[in-house]
C-alpha cells in the first residue's frame, strides 16, 4: 500500500539526507519526496509517499522522531486530503500537430509557458493519474524531456496540521567542523 508521510524538520543541511537514509536503512523505497519552506521561518515541510506494510510504515514514522531535526511527523494516508503534483513536459510540436497538442492542453486545464519552433513545454498540476494520462496522450507527438515534483498533500480541515499551537523557534545550528586537539609542546 502506498503511505503519503509528512514531516515538518528543522531548515538545516543534511536533514533531507539523514531522513531519506532511515528509509533506506529499512529497506523502504521513497517514490516520491518533495521538500519546501514551510509557514514557519526556519522549517520545512517534507512529503513523502512511500510503498509498504502499514506496520512497517508506523515503525519507520516512530524512527523518524528519534532524529534531531524532525519536530513532527504523520502518516496522512487514511485522511481526507488534498494532494497534487506538478509537470513539466517539453513535448516536440511541429505546425501540423501544434494546434491538437493545444486542444489536448486546454481539456487537461494544462498550461503552455513556452514555445519554441519545433517544441511547446506543459506546465500540469493536478494527481497523479491526471499527470499519467496527460503524459500518456503527449507521447504520441514525442516527449523530449519530463520533470515532475512528486506528490505534495495536507489534511483538509484542521486535521492532522503539523505546526503546533505555539510556534516553534529552530534550534541553533550545530558548530561547523569539528574542533581540533590543541597541540602539545613535547619537551624531551
């Protein structure tokens, strides 16, 4: 089963790899991770949708509050929520086929942000079979080049929202580099 994972972690470098790390140390494949600045100066929220065993899942949820930079974490799968993606797709677009790659563009409420003489990019937001089925329809014309985010999701309502009533402040950051020994003077 496919788990939508969200955290909100201190805005610090290495925090995106100690987590993808606890994932991968139990053998979980992320399918998709997105992070962004959250609406707190100084964290950022991570979502994460990964394949596996609810039991599994809730075990590697617990983990992930034993790192230092992660203030909070929820599996959201079983919630109402509302999750979208989003797609840039450089599709070829000679001027016989731009006109239908257009029309197929407007039924997907899709956007053109730019054009150039032999091709067009898409920019889609929308789930994940939206950006399936837009993906599928283009190739026909010819993908040059795909880049989507991965899913980003929050509980509708006041369910499951992450930041506490009292808004949290970063801990400092953690000493750069690593302190040397003093040096001895040896007398003989």
């Amino acid at each position: 089963m496919k788990h939508t994972i969200v955290a909100l972690v201190e805005d610090r470098p290495g925090v995106l790899n100690r987590v993808s790390s606890l994932f991968r140390r139990r053998g979980f494949n992320i399918e998709s991770i997105a992070v962004g600045h959250s609406e707190t100066p100084g964290f950022s929220r991570m979502t994460m949708m990964v394949d596996g065993d609810t039991t599994d899942v809730d075990q590697v949820t617990k983990q992930l509050y034993k790192l230092i930079d992660v203030l909070k974490v929820s599996d959201i799968t079983r919630e109402d929520i509302v999750a979208r993606e989003l797609a840039l797709i450089k599709v070829r677009a000679t001027a016989a086929t731009r006109s239908e790659i257009i029309q197929i563009v407007d039924i997907f409420r899709a956007n053109i942000v730019d054009v150039a003489p032999d091709s067009l990019i898409i920019e889609v937001t929308g789930d994940e079979d939206k950006l399936d089925s837009l993906v599928r329809l283009l190739k026909g014309f010819g993908i040059k080049e795909l880049a989507r985010t991965g899913r980003i999701a929050m509980s509708r309502g006041q369910a499951g929202v992450l930041i506490p009533e009292e808004r949290p402040t970063p801990s400092a950051p953690p000493p750069r580099g690593r302190k040397l020994p003093q040096s001895r003077e040896v007398t003989p």
